[in-house]
C-alpha cells in the first residue's frame, strides 16, 4: 500500500512527497496502488454519472483523481494534488501558463560544467526504444536551467529549473549534456548502472520544491527532503 506524507495542505490542495517507485497515475500496465488510486481513496470525492458528463471540470477531476502533474516512477518529491475540481483547473492553468516554480536536486557523473546554465533542446521519443526520449528537432521545445551546489571527486550535486515540463527532460537533457544522473537506467550504460544501483537502487532525481498559488492567490513554496538512502550516498561521497 502506498503510504505518503502529506508536506502542505488546506481546503482545495494538498502537497506530497513521493517516493521512489511509486508510479503517479493509473495505467494498464501499472501494478499496485498509484498516487491517484491513493489521493482518491483519501478525498472520497463521488460525483453521479450526469455530474461527470456534463461537466468537463468534473469530468478531468475523476479521471486524475486530483492529481496536477506526475513524476518518472523513480523520482522522488513534491507532487501537486487537487482537492476539488475547481483547485484542479487553477493547478492546470499555472502548469499550462508556466507560472510553477519547480526545483530539482540531482546527483550526476562528471564535474558540470559551467557552474551555471540553461539548455534549449525540442525532445521526442525514442524510434529505438519507446520508454525512452531523445534530442530530436522535430519534437517539443524543453528547457532546462541548472546551477552547480557541490563538486564532488567524480560526481556534482546540481540544482535545476526547467521551464517546461516534458517527458524526462531533465535526464535527457543532462545526458545530452555529457552529465548523466546517478543510476538512471535509461540514459547511462549498463555498466555504469549496474555499479550506481549498488550504491542507490533509484536515480538521484528529486522534485525538492514547488511553489504555485493557492485558491485564494496567496504564493505557496513548499519543500520536500531526500529519501534517506540518496541522503546517506550523499554523506559516503562526501567522505570519500
């Protein structure tokens, strides 16, 4: 059973922290409980079947059970969560018009270099491999900001901002980037995979804040904390 904490709430919304490995929204192809099948057990909402086809708010409030944005399986952090369908189109409207503010924690191969700078890169999935995406000029503009918070010996804890939301757009573009995260599966090789998942058995990638507005206009920023495992691979790092 999926167990989350619950980091910020009022009457309309509601912040969690996600762990690695729970997956956001329900899908054929999921087993166990999703983030959505939780937030709707929790809600409670019941709407009749008139109220939902006659209805669009109402309609695209069941169908995500609140749920504003997702997160890949394996990343970790803050996750937007609708009350009420009203809270839903305000939270879809801010995603849509890019007045959130997200920001990430990774851990990734290499010393980045600049210390600080933003990527400009359209993705598109992968003609390869399906579960994956890639820079393609064809696809959907993405951008990514970063800004370097610690150097390590072979690896660099960096912050990052996108600006857009894309499928993978930070793994990707950092790949591009010549700075894959640490045990991302699906953008390093399998060598160095299989010696990362040693040390942590998710990618570092993790959603530590999020600042949008609630009902009432009133800013909110809110943070979330590193699972402890990605915490204490930090402080290893460290000592090494």
């Amino acid at each position: 059973m999926v167990n989350l904490t619950i980091l910020w709430q009022d009457d309309d919304i509601m912040v969690v922290n996600k762990p690695p490995f729970v997956v956001v929204n329900r899908a054929e192809s999921v087993s166990g409980e999703t983030v959505a099948d939780w937030a709707a057990d929790r809600l409670g909402t019941s709407y009749s079947n008139e109220e939902v086809s006659s209805d669009r708010d109402v309609k695209t409030f069941v169908q995500r059970s609140g749920v504003a944005h997702r997160l890949d399986k394996e990343t970790s952090g803050c996750l937007l969560i609708a009350k009420n369908p009203l809270a839903l189109k305000s939270l879809l409207r801010q995603f849509h018009d890019r007045e959130t503010k997200k920001e990430y924690l990774a851990l990734v191969h290499g010393h980045l270099s600049p210390s600080e700078g933003t990527i400009r890169l359209p993705l598109s999935r992968s003609r390869l491999d399906r579960e994956k995406w890639e820079i393609k000029y064809s696809g959907k503009m993405a951008e990514t900001s970063w800004k370097v918070e610690k150097y390590f010996r072979e690896t660099t804890l960096v912050r990052l901002f996108p600006k857009t939301g894309r499928t993978h757009q930070i793994r990707v573009h950092l790949a591009h980037l010549g700075f894959p995260i640490f045990s991302d599966e699906k953008y390093l090789t399998k060598s160095k995979v299989a010696f990362d998942r040693e040390r942590l058995p998710f990618h570092f990638l993790h959603a530590e804040k999020i600042g949008f507005r609630d009902m009432s206009g009133k800013w909110q920023n809110v943070s979330a904390p590193l699972p402890e495992e990605a915490t204490k691979l930090i402080l290893l790092i460290e000592s090494e």
